[in-house]
C-alpha cells in the first residue's frame, strides 16, 4: 500500500478527503492527518509517507515550508497541493520545490481525487523525481499529443504558462484557435456519481472517450474548437466566436443554439444530463484563465438553478461561490429540531425542514458551502435523535457523503426530507418488533453480573448512547441506572433467600465487587441490610 499523510488546518476538509473514497481499493492508505506543517513532520518522522496531500495556508507551518523541509529528509516523497483559485501563484512555488499535482479545494470530487491518485502512483511505484512542470519539456513520459495538449492549456488557464509559451507549443500540438473572440464552455455531467458507477466495469475512460466524440461530432465546423478534458465529469469547450456575430451581438443566439444541441445530444445518445456554464467572450490567450474561472462560476450556479440548462456568466445572479459563516441554522433552529425529532411526529419534522428550505431561499447572499453546511447539521441532528439500526445502508455512504454529492439546493432539501422519513420508518418498525429499550433490558437481565454500562449496552444494539438514556427513561418508567440496580437487588435477593452462598459471593454474584458498596446499595433500595434481609427470610 502507497503511504498517505493528509494536512489541513480546516477538519472538515480532512474528513472529506479520507471520506472521499475508499482509498484502500485504490492501493493507498492513509497512515496519519495534521493541521499544520510541522504536526506533518512529527509524523512523517516516525511513519514516512509516500504521498503527502497538504493544504498551503496553514498556522504554525503552511504547506511550502511543509515541502522544504520534508525534501530534506525524504526524497522519495512525493506532494499534492490543496489549493483555492486565488493561491494559484503559491502552487507555481510549490510546484517548483517538488509537488507533482494539485487540487482545487472548492470543486475536489471524488472522481479528481481518484484521477490524482491514478497519475501520481506511478510516480511513487518508479521513484521518479521529475517535477510536474518539467515533464513536457523533458519527455519522459509517453503520453498522446491529446495529453499534452489538454496538459498546455491547463497550465495555461492556471496562470503556470506564459502567453509566449503556449504560443509557442501551440504549432506542436495542432491547436486550433484563434486569439479573437475566445468563448469557453463548460459542461459538467449532472448526477455524475449515478453515471460513474454504471462505468465501474466497463472502464471510465469510455465515458470520457464517448462524450469527446459526441462533442467532435456534434459541433459544427464553423466552430474552431478545442476540447480539454477536465475529469470524468468535466469538459472545457473552447471556441472562436463568428466575428460578424460578436459584432451584431448575436453570438449568444448561437451559442444558446449549440448548447442545446449538445444537451439534447448527451441526452439521446447516452442518456445522461449535462449543464453547461458559458463565459463572456474574450481577447488573446491570455484571457482563457479568466473565461474558463467565469465558465466555471456560471456551470456552479446550477446548484441553484437546477440541472440539464446553459447558464452565462454575465446572466447569472450574484450568489457567492465560496464559503462565509452566515449559516441560516442557528442554536435556536436546532433546540426546535430537536424537539420535533424527540416527539416522534414526522410532519413536525418535515415542517421544520420546508420551513428552513424557505428560509434559505429567500437568503439572497448564502453560498453553496453553507447551504450545504446547514443541511449536514440537519442530516447531524436527524441521525443523533433518529438513529439508523444499520448505517450507510445506502450503496455503502454515509449521509454526510451524499450531501456533498448532490448537485443542487433542491436535491440536498429532497434528500433531508427522504433522510427524516426513512429514519422515522426505521423507528417505527423497531416498535412494531423490538424496541431498543427491549433489546437493551434482555442485555441487563443476561449480563447485570458484569461491567455493563448505559454506553456498552449502546453500543451493542447499534445505537446512541443518549438516545438509549432518553427513550429508556420514557419506556421503562426508570433510568438505566436505577433499572440496573434493581435487577442487581432482586437477583441478590434471589440469591440471600437461597442460602448457598455466602453474602460477600452474593455481591460478586450480581456484579458488585466491592461488598461495602454492595451493602449500601442494598440498604438503600430495600431498607435493611444484606445480613438483616438474611435473618429476616429465616423467620
């Protein structure tokens, strides 16, 4: 297995990452986390990795100081930079002093992720040393002009290639466009994570060869293109707009035009749904890194708009695209969830989720991170009241990973209702058999002898551990404790009556090593001691 240390000062980023995926499927496993640079070298210290996936801005040690001093100790280790787009002149830096690849921090899924690990394990398996931007200009690697091409005009778009540069490949790799009147589109397929797993078997690289063909096909050669293959999911179309229609301000008709033609194409040849996000046309290479970021802005808005459409830069409704703290579930929200979840009223529930949904959609400022995080805190709220007798049911993910899968605000919102719903099923059915204060007394009365606990006896039933006290408390007409006890009481009862036993082999009986303790307990709960209930029951 390929070694890997993950370092990044915000958790959730950390329990995304190793949530993601099943790494081990993929020959790796992650043998550490740290929240800043030099946590990440006490590690690696006592556990060298192979590959080290490390934010840049961090407190203490941020992720450039992090390689420096690594590449001192290790040069077998190779480094992945999670990065935001404005840090891009960072990455430049790091992948100067090593890193092999990088993440874009906002738009990771798990597909890149997987895409990543697919090139850089090799690199690992060879113990090759190149830098990633040497391995064009040094052709050590055998990759198809298509590769490169689409390796080109990602460093171009990043801002890692010069104008000047790319002009200069541009006549190696056959590259079609003109500098004048540059538009970019962006599709990106909708519900991937659905279309990805019907290609498991038959290999992804036929979705993505499928679609490049569909696109060559489809678009007419008045278009001088160029294709870039973003991920699995993801498809740059760069194209020379008509200048006699920039001029007339017509070229929007054509592109809405061929955009639909493309929709309608995905949709009819290989069932799938795709949006597209397009830029405001632009002038010189140059301009491609700021078209394909407005591309990318415009395709995101379909978290709010929905899926299947075309959506431009310059139409779009100003919604902030990265995180802010203004989270529209506050403390309050989760004291009344809370209480619609403990009253087992499903419509109580379901109500506090249209509301919010209200709520949010009135909110003209929330981006797509916190909406996401408020819904994670209600998926949070729904599984520590309604706990689920079998979790990750669903195809083996968690309820966090399907909120980070979903393309839209009204999946995430239909997925909460379906989530509530599913969970106050589970609790019904467990009442219609056996409730979990059921299967928790059969537990005390099998094992009241020993070291039993409220949390142990959770744990073995699958549930949380403060539900059980609360619901017990309801069902019972006593507390976990207090039953405990009792059944301990009455099986020494049980046992002074039958007069084999001495009394301290009576306390070890029931589960009191302690036979002072034992003595006080019993005192307390049936008014007389072990020894004067003994004498008593001679009489």
């Amino acid at each position: 297995m390929i070694k890997v240390l993950i370092v990044d000062d915000e958790l959730l980023m950390r329990i995304g990452l190793k949530s993601m995926i099943h790494w081990e499927e993929y020959g790796f496993t992650i043998i550490g986390e740290a929240s800043n640079g030099k946590e990440a070298l006490d590690i690696a210290a006592s556990n060298p990795p192979d590959l080290i996936i490390t934010d840049i801005k961090m407190p203490v040690m941020d992720g450039l100081e992090l390689i420096r001093t690594a590449a001192q100790l290790s040069d077998s280790c190779r480094y992945v930079i999670l990065s935001c787009m404005e840090e891009f002149h960072y990455v430049k830096e790091a992948l100067k002093l090593g890193a092999v690849d990088y993440l874009v921090k906002s738009d990771l899924k798990h597909n890149q992720l997987i895409e990543m690990l697919d090139r850089v394990k090799p690199m690992i398996r060879d113990g090759n040393s190149l830098r990633r931007n040497e391995t064009i200009t040094a052709g050590n690697y055998q990759q198809t002009v298509s590769y490169l091409k689409e390796q080109t005009f990602k460093e171009m778009i990043s801002g890692l290639k010069s104008e000047r540069d790319f002009i200069k490949e541009m006549k190696q790799l056959s590259i079609r466009l003109r500098p004048d009147g540059l538009l970019v589109m962006q599709l990106s397929i909708d519900r991937f994570e659905t279309i990805r797993n019907k290609y498991i078997e038959k290999d992804e690289r036929l979705l993505r060869f499928s679609i490049v063909n569909i696109l060559e096909e489809m678009i007419p050669s008045k278009w001088n293109k160029e294709i870039i293959i973003g991920s699995s999911s993801e498809y740059l179309l760069a194209v020379n707009l008509d200048p006699s229609e920039v001029k007339a301000g017509t070229y929007k008709q054509s592109a809405d035009r061929l955009c639909r033609t493309l929709i309608g194409a995905m949709k009819d040849f290989m069932n799938i749904s795709v949006t597209v996000g397009l830029s405001t046309p632009v002038s010189g290479y140059a301009g491609l890194k700021t078209a394909c970021e407005e591309a990318d802005l415009a395709v995101k808005q379909r978290f709010f708009h929905g899926t299947g459409k075309t959506i431009w830069f310059d139409h779009m409704a100003a919604k902030p695209v990265r995180d802010n703290h203004d989270i529209p579930f506050k403390r309050e929200d989760a004291k009344q969830f809370r209480i619609a979840l403990e009253s087992l009223r499903l419509e109580d529930g379901l109500g506090f989720i249209r509301d919010l949904q209200i709520r949010i959609s009135a909110h003209d400022n929330l981006s797509e991170q916190a909406i996401r995080q408020t819904y994670i805190r209600v998926i949070g709220l729904i599984g520590t009241y309604l706990p689920a007798d079998r979790p990750n049911a669903a195809g083996g993910k968690t309820p966090y990973e399907r909120i980070l899968e979903l393309d839209t605000m009204q999946e995430l919102h239909n997925y909460a209702e379906s989530h509530l719903s599913d969970r106050y099923k589970g609790q019904n059915a467990d009442q219609q058999q056996r409730s979990y204060v059921e299967m928790a007394m059969d537990i005390i009365m099998e094992y009241y002898a020993e070291d039993i606990s409220l949390q142990s006896v959770a744990s073995r039933i699958n549930v949380n551990s403060s539900y059980l006290s609360r619901v017990f408390k309801q069902e019972a007409g006593d507390n976990f404790i207090r039953f405990l006890t009792k059944v301990r009481i009455d099986k020494a009862k049980f046992f002074l009556d039958s007069r084999h036993l001495k009394v301290y082999e009576v306390a070890e009986k029931v589960g009191y090593l302690n036979y002072t303790y034992f003595s006080k307990i019993f005192k307390k709960v049936v008014g007389v001691t072990p020894e004067e209930y003994r004498n008593m029951s001679k009489k």
